[in-house]
C-alpha cells in the first residue's frame, strides 16, 4: 500500500511540475527574441563560411522577428571552445550555436572534444550544406576519378585537404581505402589548399565546395567528382564518386544551428521555423549558391536523424584512419 501511494505522490508532484513549467516555457516562446539579444555563437572566425551563413541567417531573423541578433566569432580548437561556451549557456533560446560538419567529427578525433555531439547540445537547424570535391591541376593527365586512381597506382601523388581531420581529409582517405591506393596527405588550411594545387605543390585537392567552384569555372581547376551519392545541381557535369563503383560515398561539408541541452521542445520548433524562413528566402539562397551551398527545409527531428548517422559515420572513419589531431 505504501508503494502505492509513493508511486501516486511521485506521478501527482509530476503533474504539477508539468502545470508550473508549461506556463513558463509557453512565455519563453512567446517572448522570443524580444527579451534581449540573441548571441549567435560560431566555432570558427570571421570570413569563414559558416561565418558567412550565420551573418546571413541572423540578419534575416532580426528582420522578420525584430530581435536583436548578434554574431560572436569564438575560432580555436576546430570549433571546440565556441561548444563549450554554448555548452554552459541557459538554454533560454538566447544563445545558438553554429558550428559545421566538424561538430560531429571532433569527439572521435580529438582525445577530449568537450562535448557528447548527441546529448549536450539540441540539434535545432542543419542549415546549407556542399558535397566534398576532389579537383586536379589542368597539367595533370586524368580526366576523371578512374584515369586519377589509375595514375596514382602509377606514379607518386599527392593531395592538399582543408585539414587534418576534416571531412575532406577523411572522405578522401575513405576513397584512398575503397580504391587500395597511396596517395600522400598534406594538410593546408582551406583557401590554401586550392592554392596548393593551382600552383602545382600537390597534383590534385579534396576539398569543400566554395573555394573550388570559382577556380573550376575560371579553368585553373579541373573538377573530378563530388564526394556526395548523386550529382551536385551546382556543378551538374561534374560525376559523383558513386558513378564510378565506389559505393556509401555521401559526404558533405555542412553548416548546423544547436541549443543547449535542455532547451523546451516548443522554443526549438519556433527558432527551427524562423531559421528555415530566414534560410529560404530569395536573396539567401542566391548567397548561399555562391558560396557552393544549398539549403533545405528540415526539422530538428529530421536534423537530430541526420547527426546522428554523421557522428557513427565519421567516428568509425576516424577509427579506421587513424587520424587524430593532439
């Protein structure tokens, strides 16, 4: 009998509980942004590109909400000191991160991230992402994937990457692995790593989407193939990995919005459907189609889904490679 009642008492203090906090989570909706500023955290600096997104997205959402949006760039550790710094933050809707594809890479590949990619944070908005994309100098012989693994079992080559341990890194040691060929790594940063190949330090590129795509319509790059499963409507010529028999090949460089763990459902879906409004708008798309991205509406749920499968995707990559940053 006592049980019982324990039981009955815990489920009754419960429902209050409910009664309490539904109220204050309820204002908590109503009231955003309008309460004070929202800090947009981005793991990287000023000019990179998911920099670029975020300044996009919050100068749409300040004009459709008329909150007051403010972008804070928080660069160091491949985005890790941004997570803490959000990590430790109210989960009031005040403070958002932005991070990129990095987000699910970095538990794997650093020895303590700071963070658990799916319980610390909520998955609120993956926003605009781009296939990986390997390109060559002109000078050099392959015409496409095959002629370029070819060559490579013939002669000594090398590719720049945006990084040890970025998805361009690892998608191309993936390929390295289907294919059963050595090509030697050599880390760049990302502007510098198209620059490497134009200028002939390495023979050929894997990286994310925007630096290249000038340079390829410009001819100083030829485009091999996209790292995703199906072609890229921006660059439509251009094959995917997948055509060429190597298969589970889907990666993408992206860009995602986060909130604290802890944050109400509710405040998530209202800043999940102002982010995709800001993001769907004409002039964001046309800015996001020339940094090499598209975006697509989607769910927290749908973005929850996605990093997951990422963050399996990447951790095993991660395990196979060996790949590590210290």
């Amino acid at each position: 009998m006592t049980a019982n009642v324990s039981v009955r008492g815990i489920a009754a203090l419960l429902a209050v509980f409910g009664l309490l906090t539904a109220p204050q989570a309820s204002a908590q909706t109503a009231d955003w942004p309008k309460a004070k500023p929202v800090n947009i955290i981005v793991g990287f600096g000023p000019g990179a590109f998911t920099d670029v997104i975020a300044r996009v997205v919050a100068q749409k959402l300040g004009e459709m909400t008329g909150g007051s949006f403010v972008v804070d760039n928080k660069p160091g550790a491949g985005g890790n000191i941004a997570t803490g710094l959000v990590k430790r933050a109210a989960p009031d809707g005040y403070t958002i991160l932005v991070h990129s594809v990095a987000y699910a890479v970095n538990p794997s590949l650093y020895p303590n991230a700071g963070y658990d990619a799916l319980k610390d944070f909520v998955p609120l908005a993956l926003g605009p992402r781009t296939p990986n994309i390997i390109t060559v100098n002109p000078a050099t012989p392959a015409k496409d994937l095959k002629e370029l693994i070819d060559l490579a079992r013939k002669e000594k080559l090398s590719y720049a990457s945006s990084g040890i341990g970025t998805t361009t890194h690892l998608s191309m040691e993936r390929l390295k692995m289907a294919a059963k060929v050595d090509i030697t790594h050599v880390p760049y940063q990302p502007a510098q790593a198209i620059n490497a190949v134009m200028a002939g330090h390495t023979q050929m590129s894997s990286t994310s989407m925007p630096p290249a795509v000038p340079q390829i319509k410009a001819g100083k790059l030829r485009a091999i193939a996209v790292t995703s499963a199906k072609r890229s409507a921006l660059l439509p010529d251009v094959p995917s990995v997948t055509e060429f028999g190597y298969t589970d090949f889907d990666d993408y460089t992206w860009v995602g919005f986060f909130l604290p763990a802890g944050t109400p459902q509710a405040l998530v879906d209202r800043i999940n459907a102002e982010i995709n409004k800001a993001m769907e708008l004409p002039d964001s798309k046309e800015k996001f189609v020339g940094l090499g991205m598209e975006s697509t509406r989607n769910t927290s749920a749908e973005f929850g889904s996605f990093l997951r499968d990422e963050v399996s995707k990447w951790a095993d990559v991660v395990k196979r490679t060996g790949a590590k940053v210290e």
